[in-house]
C-alpha cells in the first residue's frame, strides 16, 4: 500500500480506501468485505473487475465474455442502486462501499 | 367475532396483537402463488396463524424429487396434484379456515381473476416472469407483494407495498438467468417462514416490514443482511407517468 504513495502524487495526498462486499455465490467464489486502494479517476466498473479477476468462475459469473455486467447483477454504492449500464463512468470516491449481488430465483 | 375455541387455539399469539389483531387474520384473504419449496411453509405458518381464507394455486404435479423441501407434500402424494395434497395438509393443520387449492398455471389472462379480493400476494414461484405479472397486478390492486426467492443455502425477502416501496421491478428489472437451482429444504423454510411473518404483520400491524428493504440470506456462512432498495424513477411499471402512486389507503 505505502509503495503506491509515490503514484499518488499526481493526485495530491489522496488516499482513497473503498471496500467492495460481495453476497452470496460471488462471495463463495470471491471472498467478501474487500478493502482495496483504488487510484482517483477508477471507475466502479474497472474497480470490480480487477477484484473480480482474481477468480475466474467468479469474473465470470458477474460479467459477460465482452467484460459489461451481467444484465442481473445487481451493483450498489454506498446503498445507493447503479445501473450495471452506467458503472464504466462513475468514478470510486474515497470510504465508498460498493456491494455486489446475486438476485437467486428458486422457489 | 371469535369463538371459544379460536381464541384458546390463538391464545399464545393473541398475547402479541390481540383479539383485534386475531380477527384482522381471520377476516384476511392471502393469495399464495405456489405451493412448493416457499409455498409450503408460507402456507402451513398462515394456516395455522388462522389466516381465515388462503387461496394457493400450482399446476404441478408431486414428484419423489420435491421430497427434500416441499413439506406440504410426503411420499403418499407422489403423483397426485400438489393442489390436492396442500388441500389436505392445511385442512389437517387448520380446519375452521377455508382454502382454495387452484390448480392451474398464472398467466396474466387469468391472473387478474384468481387474486380476486385477496388482500395480499405472496411469491412462492420459482421463476421471474411470472414474478412480474404478480407484481403488476399487486399495484394495479393496489394490494401488497411479499416477494421470497432462494437456491442452495441463499435466499432473498422483500415486501412491496405499491405507492409506497419500490416495486418488483424497480428492484429487479432483468431476470437471473433460469437454470435447475440446488436447495436443501431449510432454505425455503427460512425464507418462506420469513414472508410469512411479514403478512401476518401486515395483516395484524404490527412491527415493521421489509419495506425498501431487501432481505438477503446467506446460509453458508448463516448471515442475515440487508440491503436498502430504492424506487427507480424510470421503472416501466411504477415509475413516473405509469401506475399512479398512492401514499394513503394502503393498509399499512
């Protein structure tokens, strides 16, 4: 984390923390409550998929073969709803917590 | 008016919402569309609770593979008609009530018709699109929708109250893809026991419902959470310009 700080003088001192909670079958492939440092300018998409690359059952089950979200998937910031459609624009922001969910269907 | 016997059959759950919450639930008519993995318990814990008129629609038939979670129905059943086994079952658990068993398959030409007057929705399906018409016939009735959803250890609760909470598809506008989900029994019975404590708050008022908020269960590592759920301003169903919100006359 401190070897990063010299990246982050383009930035100022920023110093960004955001945690990512992954639910259900993303959180079995993926882990969960996964604290990362992102850099300014990240968005909420290029954040998840870095996390998510780390397995690949699990990238796969949250986005397609040409890396967008799966239409299902249901992406939250701070609590607030995003449009998997708009998660390549918005940018992380420094304490946000982003949560990732898996809508199931059984009965 | 409740008789004797109702009120030594209720007494343990007359001591939380009273005579008036008791006759709240036996003036109620619940519609539960389903009666499989959620339907079991939702139906089973409504009978019991003396719901006074539950109407429970399937179209299947019992096969030996329910067995494992589908509780209204044992192996004396295989091959009849879930309908007519949940009939049986819930007269056994409660006989001073009165059920329809309807066995036919929801489309939106019928859907309308077989809720009728009911005064709540509960979703014991195992799919989204049917989901979705039960959605937008709780807001054209303006009549709440206990939604619960699960596979293998996980499930998902959430009340909507049209006018009020986001709607089914404010939550969920695109549909998991539909594949053969895993369960073990309990998962239903977490989730499904969970719906129906909320109509029986619902119906009794008391405490407070999942409203804008979805309940999300994860039985592997046994974690409740939640996450808050807002209306979509462009929902196609509730949104703006759409079905007219209401923030009164809602039984809440």
């Amino acid at each position: 984390m401190r070897s990063r700080d010299c990246k982050n003088q383009h930035y100022g001192d920023e110093e960004m923390k955001a945690k990512i909670r992954f639910f259900a079958r993303f959180r079995e492939l993926l882990g969960t409550d996964i604290i990362t440092d992102p850099l300014a300018g990240t968005t909420l998409a290029a954040l998840v998929s870095n996390i998510a690359r780390n397995n690949k059952e699990g990238y796969d089950a949250i986005f397609d073969e040409h890396g967008n979200f799966r239409e299902f998937v249901i992406l939250m910031q701070n609590g607030k709803r995003v449009e998997t459609a708009d998660a390549g624009t918005i940018m992380v922001a420094d304490g946000d917590e982003i949560a990732i969910f898996p809508p199931v269907a059984g009965g | 008016m409740l008789s004797e016997r109702e009120r030594e059959r209720y007494k343990r759950q007359m001591m939380l919402f009273g005579d008036e919450g008791q006759e709240r639930l036996k003036n109620a008519h619940i519609f539960i569309a389903g009666a499989g993995g959620l339907g079991s318990p939702i139906s089973i814990y409504l009978a019991v609770a003396g719901v006074g008129t539950i109407t429970i629609v399937d179209m299947d038939v019992v096969d030996q593979s329910n067995l494992n979670r589908q509780i209204l129905h044992t192996d004396r059943d295989i091959g009849k008609k879930k309908t007519v086994s949940a009939l049986a079952k819930l007269r056994e658990y409660n006989a001073d009530i009165t059920i329809n068993a309807i066995d036919t398959t929801i489309t939106g030409d019928n859907l309308h018709e077989l809720i009728g007057r009911a005064d709540g929705i509960v979703d014991a399906m195992d799919n989204y699109p049917v989901r979705y018409l039960l959605n937008r016939v709780a807001l054209d009735k303006k009549i709440p929708f206990f939604h619960g959803a699960i596979s293998g250890f996980y499930g998902q609760a959430t009340t909507i109250i049209p006018g009020i909470t986001p709607c089914f598809e404010c939550i969920f506008p695109k549909a998991p893809p539909k594949a053969v989900f895993p369960v073990v029994g309990a998962t239903p019975g977490v989730i499904g026991t969970v719906q129906a404590t909320e109509v029986i708050k619902y119906l009794t008022k008391q405490g407070e419902l999942l409203a804008g908020r979805l309940f999300v269960w994860d039985g592997v590592t046994s974690k409740a959470e939640e996450i808050a759920v807002d209306k979509n301003e462009a929902c196609p169903v509730c949104g703006a310009g759409t079905v007219k919100t209401n923030t009164t006359g809602t039984k809440k």
